[in-house]
C-alpha cells in the first residue's frame, strides 16, 4: 500500500480556492524556492506518514463539511503516486460531494510533468481541475490571484463538467486573503493563504511557524 508523508490538513477553509475546502499539505519540496512561506515543508523525513487508505478515509470524513478539496505543500507531485491513488479514490467515491472541485499546487510547470519519465506525475493530470504550475518567484510576488507570483499558470481541466464548470476562473481572480486556525488540541496557530506579511514580523511578534 502507497504511504505518504503530510506536513498538515486543514479543514473548512476559505482561502485556498472556492467554497469551503480541505486542504493537505504535502511533506518533502526539493525547489528551495527563495521567499517560499512553507520552507518547514521541504525536509521530506519530518511531518507524519500516512497510508493512502489512511489519508482517504480523513478526506472522506471532512467532504461532509467541505465542497473542494486543494492539495499544497512542500510539492504533492513529489510523491506522485501516492498522490495518484488518492485522486483516483477521490475521483472515484468523493466528486458529488466537492461541488469546487481538486486543486493542486505544483512546482514543476506543465512543461515538465508531460516530458517527466514519471508516469504517475501524468496520469494525476486529468483526475485535477485546476493544476497550479511553477516554483515560486520572489521577484514576481503577486497578490490578487490564486498563486504566489506571476510566472504560476493555471490548468484547468477541458474534460466535460470539470475544470471551470467546478472553479470558475473569476473565483480565483480575487484580492488573497489570509486566515487563521487555532489548534486547541495541538497548541498550534495556523496561519494560511496568502500572507503579505513575511515570517520574520512573526518571529519578532513571538510566534514559532512550525
């Protein structure tokens, strides 16, 4: 069975896409984007394990409570074929439920996942309604779309009922916004989004990004 490493999941959130989501951000990046907000994210030893199966039945029970569902990180296609079994169960059980459909952040471009050697990477492509591409640029920081910086495209699915039927491209055409979870459980603030703000102002302020 497939095992995937997961850095943190969040459910009911606003500002990863449309409608209410659950978000999963993947553990391991090897791009070292300079600015990235996540750098915790990179080491790909740290975050928690997980099966597929694991991970699904988490999903499962939050799609009752979300519409979409946006996988981040750290890089998901870094672990590509797990990731693939969990869109495949997804696609396969969960779709009526996410009204607003899959999204993915990447930092490989498009370019890249269809010459990659990886047949996984290709096979996630049709199971995604919107695929984000591309590392991030510090230089090119934008801050009214659904993307860090300006080189980042967006994908959309051209399969019927998919893609912008789910996301329509003027729900994330929007100023970013910020939101934050308090995890009573864990002592953890969770900061997600778009922050403006860079991690030094926290550190300052006294509060530990993990």
């Amino acid at each position: 069975m497939d095992k995937i490493r997961i850095h943190s999941i969040l459910s009911n959130s606003k500002v990863n896409g449309p409608g209410e989501r659950i978000v999963i951000w993947t553990q391991g990046c090897s791009k070292g984007c300079k600015g990235c907000f996540n750098p915790e994210t990179w080491n790909p030893n740290k975050g928690k394990e997980y099966t597929t199966e694991q991970l699904y039945k988490l999903i499962e029970e939050m799609s009752e409570a979300n519409t979409g569902i946006t996988f981040t990180g750290g890089d998901p296609l870094e672990q590509s074929r797990a990731l693939l079994d969990l869109l495949q169960k997804i696609n396969s059980n969960l779709l009526p439920k996410l009204t607003h459909g899959i999204i993915v952040f990447t930092g490989f471009t498009m370019d890249e996942i269809q010459n990659s050697p990886d047949e996984s990477m290709k096979e996630c492509l049709p199971l995604i309604d919107l695929l984000i591409d591309g590392k991030y640029e510090e230089g090119l920081k934008n801050n009214h779309h659904l993307s860090g910086s300006e080189n980042q495209n967006f994908h959309f699915n051209c399969i019927n009922n998919r893609g912008e039927t789910l996301i329509p491209r003027h729900l994330i055409e929007i100023d970013q916004e910020v939101e934050i979870h308090l995890d009573e459980q864990n002592d953890l603030i969770q900061i997600t989004g778009f922050p403006r703000i860079d991690r030094e102002f926290f550190r300052i302020k006294g509060l530990e990004i993990k």
